[in-house]
C-alpha cells in the first residue's frame, strides 16, 4: 500500500525539516532539501536520520 495523499503533506524531513516526495520506486521518500532518501519498510516511513541515504551525486547539507 503506498502512503496516502494525507499522510505525505505532513510529513518532513527530521534533519532539515524540508517536505519530503515519494521516490518513483516507491520505496523511500526523499527530501526536496537535502536529497536524504528514507526507507519505507513494511509500509511504514522510516524517518530516522541515520536510516537515510543520500542520493548519489547531490551535496549534502550538514
């Protein structure tokens, strides 16, 4: 099951407090900010920092 409509406006970034999107695999949301993808595991967002990866490519914001 995806993450509902509601549940993504609420959601942001724990680092930077940016909004995060669903990624195309729909398997993470990842940060407009600073590009961390957060896993979603068993249908549930895991928005822990250290969980996150960074998107190849991107500079990261401390």
């Amino acid at each position: 099951m995806p993450i509902s409509a509601p549940l993504l406006a609420i959601l942001a970034c724990p680092l930077c407090k940016a909004d995060v999107k669903l990624t195309a695999d729909e398997k993470g949301l990842k940060c407009v900010s600073c590009h961390r993808v957060y896993p979603i595991k068993d249908d549930i967002p895991v928005m822990i920092i250290d969980e996150a990866t960074v998107e190849p490519g991107r500079a990261v914001k401390p």
